[in-house]
C-alpha cells in the first residue's frame, strides 16, 4: 500500500534499506570471510572442522537464508509514489550492483587456486584439500554464481548499454549467457502460460522441469537471436549473435583458468556452473508455479498481471536478491529498478521467502502438498484455469470436480 505525503515528508523521505543492499556482497565474498575460521580450526587440531566453512553457500541458502526469514518476517512497506523518481534515478543503487562482478570473479579465481593447490600449509593443511572441501567449495562457488545470475537479471533488463554488456560479463560464470536473451524477449513475452519452458506447470515436479527449462530456453534463445539477424541481412552465426558472444565469454574465461590451474580444475568448473544455472532454474519453477494467463477471443494471452507470479516480501532474502520476490511487479514493469519494486495487491504470495522454497522444490511430495492446494485457491476451485501438465491432466481433472474441491 501507498501513501500519501505531504512536501515536507516528501523532502526528509529516506530509504530505510538503502545500506542493506550491501548485503547482496554477501555471497561473492563469503569465501574469503571463512579463511580466518578455516586457518584457526585447522590450529586448533580441528581438521575435519576446517573442512565445514568450504561449505559456506549451501550452508547460507539452506540454514541461514530460511532461519533469517522466519526470524525478521516480511518487510512490508513499498515505496510512496512522490519518490519513486527520486530513487530510481539514484545511481548509488546501481553501484551495489555493479560491484558484485569483481567480488564475483575474485573468488571464482580464487576458488580454483584452492580447489587444485597442492600446498595449503599457510591455510594449516598437510597438502592440498580433501574431495569433501573441494565439493563444497564448488558448490560454493556455485551459489555466487547462481545469486549473479539473479544480478545480472537486475542489470540486463536496463536500457544502458554499460550495464546490458555486464550482464553478459556475469553470466559468463555459469555458462548461461543466452538467458539474457530468452528471459528478456523470450519468458517475459510468453509468460505463465504453456509456450514459455520457464513457467512451471501444475503437478510438473522440479526435476522433470529442469531439463525442460535448460534445453526449452536455450532452443528458444537461438531462435530469438537467429530471427533478429535475419531481419538485418545477417547469418545467425555472425559475431553480433548475443547468444554467441555471451557463451564466448565463458569458453575464454574458462579456458584461461584451466590453461593456468591444469586438468585437475574440470570438476570445479563443472560442479560450480551446473549447480548455479541450477539454482536459477529452480527459481524460476518456484516463481510462476501451476500459474496461467488465459486466452481471448482472439486466440491472444491476456496481458500479464500481477496474479500471474508467487511473491514474497521477505525481508532478508529480499535484499539479498534485490527484491527479486516482488516479482508481479517485475514483470509489470521490467526496466523499473530493484530499489522501487512493489509488493502488489492480487498477487499471489508463498509462505516464505524464495531461500526457503528452494529446497523444497527438490521433494515433489512436499512441494506439492504446500503449493498444490495454494494454487486451486488461487484459482477459486477452478482447476480450467490453471496451467496443468499434460501428463497429469487426467488425474488432475479426475480430482478436482468443477469447483475444484478435492473427489
């Protein structure tokens, strides 16, 4: 809700969160933040110990994100209308953003020196890490490079060209340049509706959309690129591809990493990458789940509107992903800045934050149980109206009688 004020209170208006958005830095620089903890476990004799903080990421988005959401709850408030203007064109905003690459990459780097070191005496090791430290910290490091993912997303979304070209440069770290094609021109044309692979379906479990995603959208990427060129005379090979040039990036960058750290670095590369275009993915089953807009008579979607994505307004995971939960509003008005999203009245909310949901979208039996009843209420009981996958169409239907009450 909105209020209105008056000049003076208009004038003396301040953004509360305005520093908390540091918090987003948490990620890219957790690994560095352990070392100190790893280096006294090991001088305390504490070996296996000194193994636990290289599992920084999961431990921040499975224990710490969750418990902080429940502890602080959601936030809230939104930003009155006489100063969205003032605040959106407030560069320090964009700053926070923009600083999160270097930290980014620094740890990604600095990742694989530890990951293949042999000598890590200074760190207190007798040789180099064990595989239960080095999976963690790929993972690790997998986690900054799905929570970039996310930042890229804020910053490809904009009209600057500075900052469209970043968010290729972040998205190089997960090898999932083309998503700054498809999620711009692609899911956000498409939608909660059937066509779009990113819009989960009702009854769809997470691993059966994971696939779908990953390949659905890269197909889709190229096609949206490929039709673009050819509007310009242009062969979709041609270095102008977006498509091309973002996976570009990633070849080089990762190619220069294991010509200086070796052979021994493929699983880092490997485990971390997949694990963040993972994360995402699994964002984006949780963030339009069994939702759908419906078809008019003249064969067109309905305009999205803000029933059409899961909120949360979580505070902490919330600025941690850039108001990433206030999504209806995101897909309301895409260029607007993370700072100015809205929490907005007729969208549908989860029960807590994204960090939360997560997890659970890898057990389909407790997804389904909190999300599935959610959905047909959502919907009023009318199951005609929600975005069911084909393979359980029948069941569904079977279940749920017009007025969607549970046969």
């Amino acid at each position: 809700m909105t209020t209105q004020l008056s000049e003076f209170e208009i004038a003396q208006w301040r953004d509360k969160k305005r520093y908390l958005w540091l918090m987003g830095l948490i990620a890219p620089t957790a690994l560095f933040v352990m070392l100190p903890l790893v280096w006294a476990f090991n001088q305390w004799g504490w070996h296996a110990a000194a193994q636990a903080p290289f599992w920084i990421g999961p431990i921040l988005l499975y224990i710490l994100l969750p418990a902080l959401d429940l502890r602080f709850g959601p936030d809230g408030q939104n930003p009155p209308d006489e100063v969205m203007e003032r605040l959106e064109s407030d560069k320090y905003y964009r700053y926070c953003t923009y600083i999160y690459i270097p930290f980014q990459y620094a740890s990604v780097i600095f990742g694989a020196y530890l990951f293949t070191a042999s000598d890590l005496s200074w760190l207190g090791f007798d040789g180099g890490l064990g595989w239960p430290a080095k999976i963690g910290l790929a993972l690790s490091v997998g986690v900054l490079g799905g929570v970039g993912i996310n930042t890229a997303h804020e910053m490809g979304h904009k009209k600057d060209e500075l900052e469209r070209w970043l968010s290729k440069v972040t998205l190089a770290q997960t090898c999932y340049g083309h998503f700054y094609i498809e999620h711009n021109r692609g899911h956000h044309v498409r939608v909660a509706t059937p066509e779009d692979p990113a819009s989960a379906r009702f009854g769809e479990t997470f691993w059966e959309f994971l696939p779908r995603s990953v390949w659905g959208s890269l197909k889709s990427s190229w096609a949206l690129e490929a039709a673009r060129l050819r509007r310009l005379g242009k062969s979709p090979w041609h270095w102008s591809n977006d498509v091309l040039n973002a996976w570009a990036m990633s070849v080089v960058f990762y190619g220069v990493l294991i010509a200086v750290f070796g052979l021994a670095l493929i699983p880092y590369v490997v485990i971390s990458a997949v694990f963040g275009f993972a994360l995402l993915e699994t964002v984006n089953y949780l963030e339009h789940y069994g939702l759908m807009r419906q078809k008019l008579d003249s064969g067109r979607y309905e305009r999205c509107a803000p029933a059409h994505s899961w909120n949360s307004d979580h505070i902490i995971t919330n600025l941690f992903l850039y108001h990433l939960q206030r999504h209806s509003d995101h897909h309301a008005n895409p260029t607007r800045r993370y700072q100015t999203l809205r929490s907005m009245e007729g969208a549908p909310n989860l029960p807590s934050g994204y960090a939360s949901m997560i997890a659970l979208t890898y057990f389909p039996p407790l997804w389904r149980r909190v999300m599935d009843h959610r959905v047909i209420e959502h919907y009023a009981g009318d199951i005609t109206r929600v975005n069911v996958h084909p393979r359980v169409r029948d069941k569904v239907f079977a279940r749920y009688g017009a007025a969607g009450v549970s046969q």
